[in-house]
C-alpha cells in the first residue's frame, strides 16, 4: 500500500469523504457499490518534533494523520487498523511509529450505535514510558476517525487498551 499524503492533526480528522463507511445499495450493478466503497483511511503516526513543550502526547509528541489507499471496503475500521500494523520503520521518513516493535493483528472490529469495540490481538512491546501513550493515541485516533464512531471500547489481548500498561509492564 502507499502513502498518499501526510496531515497534521491535533487528535482529529475532519475527513467526511473517508469517514463515511455507506454503502450505496439503490444500484444493481456491482462495479457501481465498489465505486461508493472507501478506498483509502488514514492512519496515525507520531510527529515527535511538533509540539509545543508541555503539550501533546507521550512526550510533547503530535499525531499525523497519514492517508493510505486500502481495496475498497464496507470494513474500513478493520482495514485502517491493519493498515496501522502493517507499517514498517522506515516508511514514513521523520515520522515515529510506537507499535513497531509490536506483532499485533485484530481479531474483531465492529460499530454498533456510534461505539467501536475493536479486540487487538499479539505481542505488545514498547520503547519505554514515552512510548505507551503514543502507542494507545495512534491505536485511538485511527478507531476514532470514522464519522460513524463517537467513541471506543479498544481491547488488546483482552485487556483494555488504557490498562495494558499497567497490568503487563514495558517491554
């Protein structure tokens, strides 16, 4: 997959054209609902360099959205996750990837009443304490793109994503 473009944000994305995962069903020919099926999704990497001292995550860290094209899909949320897992050091120059070190894949991803409740599932290892917030705000901000999702219920081998850290440790 490639990289399309880079945006800065400050936790959130305004994209409507990516966010809406609809399907156009009022077409009978199947070339026609490819078309309506989201082709792209960004997923978020950590700026290290941007923000203001005393601001942002991890430490003083920014997300960047990064958008990536995707095969057409209804399952946006599980392909912008596996896109997110899929991204290796060196892709994105002057751009931190904390879940690098990690093996992780999702199990299952879903959006019932604007509540994504994702299960992640693998080996979680981090840099250290910088790390595990940049870590849980690239996983968020990827469920959280999407228009359809207004919040999250993110679990990660079982546990929730906020506690990960505190039940297992850095590695």
């Amino acid at each position: 997959m490639s990289q399309d473009t880079e945006t800065p944000v400050n936790g959130v994305n305004d994209s409507e054209e990516q966010a809406d995962n609809v399907v156009d069903n009022d077409s009978d020919d199947p070339e026609d609902e490819d078309e309506s099926l989201p082709d792209s999704v960004d997923v978020f990497l950590v700026d290290v360099e941007a923000a203001e001292e005393g601001e942002g995550i991890g430490c003083g860290d920014e997300m960047v959205a990064i958008s990536r094209d995707i095969e057409p899909t209804a399952g946006v949320l599980m392909a912008a996750l596996t896109e997110l897992f899929s991204i290796t050091e060196d892709e994105y120059e002057g751009y931190y990837n904390a879940l690098e070190n990690s093996d992780l894949g999702v199990e299952s991803a879903s959006v019932e009443d604007g509540v994504a409740t994702v299960y992640i599932e693998g080996e979680v290892s981090v840099g250290g304490v910088c790390d595990e917030p940049r870590f849980e705000e690239q996983i968020r901000q990827t469920v959280l793109q999407f228009s359809t999702v207004e919040s999250a219920r993110i679990f990660v081998n079982g546990t929730p994503l906020g506690e990960i850290f505190d039940s297992q440790g850095s590695n």
